[in-house]
C-alpha cells in the first residue's frame, strides 16, 4: 500500500472495539488518523499514544457526530491538525440496548436513529465534499479517497427480540452505500461497507446482554467469535488501493453467519 503516509483518515467512535482497532491498523500503516470520540477521552488518548508507539501520526477529538455543526468541527479540526482528508471510516454507532422493539422508549428510538443514520450520513457528506474532484469543497477540487461505512449482518438478519431498530439503521446504513458508491464514482470517491458479524467487542455487555456471544457461537459456521482486528483488516483493504475497482459494495466478515 504504498503511499499511504500521505493519506488521512477520521475514524468515528474510535476510542474503543472495532474503531479502534480500525484506527491503530491504519496508524501502523502510515495513516495519519483523526481518533473520534464522544465520551471516553482517556481511551482516545490511549489508542493515540498507540498509534505514535508505531510510528504514525494521530489527534483525538471529541465530536457528537449525530450532531451537524460538531460534524463540521471534528472535519475541520481534523484538516488542520493532519491535512486533507482522503478516507473515513463510519464506525460509531449505538444499538439502543436490548429487547423486543415494542418496548422501546422514542427518546431511545431517535438516539438510535440520529447517530447510526443521520450521523453517517452527516460525516459522509462532509467527506464527499472534501474529497470530491468535482471541485465543489471549501477549498476546492479534492484529491478523491474512499469511505468504509461500518454495518452489521443484523441489517440481513434482522436481529428479531434483540435489536431490531438498531437492523433497520443498519439496513439504512448499507442503502446508502450503495447509493453514496454509484452517485460519486466519477468524481474519485469509492464508497463501500464492512459488515461484521458476532465480534469480540465491549458492546454485548454494553447492550445489557453479556452472555450473547456463547449464546450465538453455535449458529456461527466457523464456530467461533470474531476479533476486531480481523474487521479492522477487511477496513483498510477497501480504504486501499488494493481495491481500486471496487465501490457500492457490502463485504460482510461474519464467519459465514
């Protein structure tokens, strides 16, 4: 992957699991990376640090990326501290907890929503027009770059007495992929999703489900959890050039779930 020293990348919700993964594996690979994050400043730190201890280049920064005008804060904080953004990668996101869908609050409903969706949305707008070579950004033609929306298998699954809502974003998420992918493709931008299945991450627990994972193992075909690395790595081939020829496309890493 050469010249990826010169390529910036805004990783949302990056301080923990599969985003910061994401973030030190583009580090490690010359990434200069904008580490998002919301509410857990010390461990945005920490995956910084990480990055540095390998030699790359990277910021924290906190942005509410369901909210528009931190969107356009955390974008234009990010170019100043580590130039022009060439890739970002979509990955934070809420399931809302779990439970049967009747019974969730609107409150919840809408947080859901605004951060899965409209979050996404909102950073992949700011991205297209950074990165466009259309000419039509803040300061100019762009130099093109990729984006890497992250989904779930919930999104085919459909996640019933767990977490439909959170599915149905997911399903939204993978829509506009395909539609962001072919609506940009002429103008150097490449849109695609990850879609992962059962992974080892904080967010079962964080559901208030903790014995999900032993739970779900036996319906995985390869009969076992997979890690956030093994994501992250599925990432950082569709941010490359390695797949120069590929767009509007869901690559699901689910061990055959």
């Amino acid at each position: 992957m050469s010249g990826d020293r010169h390529r910036m990348v805004i990783v949302t919700g990056a301080s923990r699991g599969i985003g910061a993964a994401i973030a030190r594996l583009t580090g490690a690979c010359g990434y200069r990376v904008a580490v998002n994050y919301n509410s857990s400043p010390d461990a945005a730190a920490e995956v910084v640090r990480d990055i540095e201890r390998s030699g790359g280049k990277a910021v924290a920064i906190k942005a509410d990326v369901s909210r528009e005008e931190e969107v356009l804060r955390l974008f234009d904080e990010a170019t100043a501290a580590l130039g022009p953004v060439t890739a970002l990668v979509n990955n934070a996101g809420i399931t809302g907890g779990s439970g049967r869908f009747v019974d969730m609050p609107a409150d919840r409903a809408e947080e859901v929503l605004r951060l899965n969706v409209l979050g996404v949305a909102l950073c992949a707008r700011e991205a297209i027009r950074r990165m466009s070579t259309a000419g039509n950004g803040p300061d100019g033609p762009g130099r093109g770059g990729a984006i890497v929306n992250i989904s779930s298998i919930a999104a085919v699954l459909g996640a019933p007495d767990e977490y439909v809502l959170y599915a149905a974003s997911k399903a939204a998420v993978e829509t506009l992929t395909v539609g962001l992918g072919k609506e940009v493709a002429r103008e150097g931008i490449r849109v695609n999703a990850v879609a992962p299945g059962l992974i080892d991450t904080e967010i079962h627990a964080a559901s208030g489900d903790p014995g999900r994972v032993d739970r779900i193992v036996p319906t995985v075909p390869m009969a076992r959890i997979g890690t956030a690395e093994e994501v992250a790595e599925a990432v950082l081939f569709l941010l490359s050039d390695a797949a120069s020829y590929i767009t509007a496309t869901v690559l699901r890493v689910t061990g055959g779930r």
